[in-house]
C-alpha cells in the first residue's frame, strides 16, 4: 500500500512540477529522474560554490527576505553581490530565484563553507535540545521550535527555509526570545497602587 502510494505522490508531483516549466513526463522512470534530480539540484549548486571566492554578507545573507530588505535599507546590492547565490547565477546562469541551492549555500553567505558545517553543528545540537525539553518540560515555545527545526532541516537539501520570508524570521526571533525567557524562570509582575476601600461604620 505505501509503494502504491509513493508511485502515485511520484507521478503526480513530477507532472505538477514539469509542467511548470513546459517538459511532458509520460514514464514512471522519467517522473522518478525528474523529481530526484528536483529535489537535489541544491547540492549542485553547493557544488558549484566551491569555485565561488568567500565575501561575507555579515548575516544578511541567510535570508531572502533580508537580502531584499537590505537593497532597499541602503539603497544598494551590496550585499546580493558578494553571495554564493548572486555568483553561481552570473558565472553558471544557476538562477537563484528558480532553483535550489541547499541551506549550506544560504548559511555559507555570511560564515562561508567551512563555516557553514560549524554552524550545521550548532542547529543539530539546538534540535536535539529543544526535542528533549518539549519531552520534558512540556514547554510550548520548545514545541513550536521543534516543529520549525525539523521544517528546516526537511528543507536543507532546497535553501534556508525558515528564515525566508519576514514572517517566519521574526516569528523564529520571537519563539527563541520567548523560551529564553521561559527557560530562565523571570516572571513579570504588574503591580498597582493597594486600592483601600472606605469602611462605613453604621451609627449606633
């Protein structure tokens, strides 16, 4: 029943996406081709960075969403330019906005490739951190970020997918500075001024 099922998510999803981009699929060899190679396009494009010269883009360049903000922050591509992305794009024709690159490219902007496994290292560490306290604590916050995590890393072999757009980012900021709060057992107290009540006395 599930090989029945895989085939028929196989045949459906290549014909979605090739028609997309105008190729016909009429084979279950073909669809099986065309969706792998689909979905792992992203490490050719890690590929092809290696060629690439490193130029951080000092945290921009992680995002989507903060690249193009930035172009209009500062009225210049500077920081577009020195990505991976940008690149790839003008020496490979890899179109950044048609086609994957993998999250290591994304991440690669700012810290570059070598730099990219270190903090690969680090989100590995924090998902299998947030895993135990949603076990544990049963914190909703740790929950929530569990959920975003694993998002992200179903989409390592695609791009930075949890960080792409500015509603995700900021939700992202404000979950962690929500369990970071949480997590440190501050609690905020609002306090007003004592009302006294009057206390009338009946006359004797």
């Amino acid at each position: 029943m599930v090989l029945v099922l895989g085939i028929i998510f196989l045949v459906i999803f290549s014909i979605n996406i090739s028609s997309r981009q105008g190729y016909e699929v009429v084979t279950v060899e073909a669809s099986f081709q065309y969706v792998t190679g689909y979905l792992t396009q992203g490490y050719k494009a890690l590929d092809y960075s290696f060629g690439q010269p490193f130029e951080s883009t000092f945290g921009f360049g992680s995002s989507m969403y903060l690249l193009d903000a930035s172009a209009g922050w500062f009225d210049t591509d500077f920081f577009k330019e020195r990505t991976y992305l940008t690149k790839n794009e003008q020496v490979y024709g890899w179109n950044q906005r048609m086609r994957w690159s993998s999250i290591y490219v994304w991440i690669a902007n700012d810290v570059s490739l070598l730099g990219a496994l270190v903090v690969m290292y680090f989100i590995g560490r924090f998902y299998g951190k947030v895993w135990i306290e949603s076990i544990n604590k049963k914190s909703i916050y740790s929950v929530v970020l569990f959920a975003l995590m694993t998002q992200l890393c179903f989409y390592i072999p695609a791009n930075n997918q949890i960080t792409q757009t500015a509603e995700s980012l900021f939700g992202l900021i404000l979950l962690l500075m929500l369990r970071m709060i949480h997590n440190s057992n501050i609690r905020f107290v609002f306090r007003g001024r004592p009302i006294r009540e009057k206390v009338i006395c009946p006359k004797q």
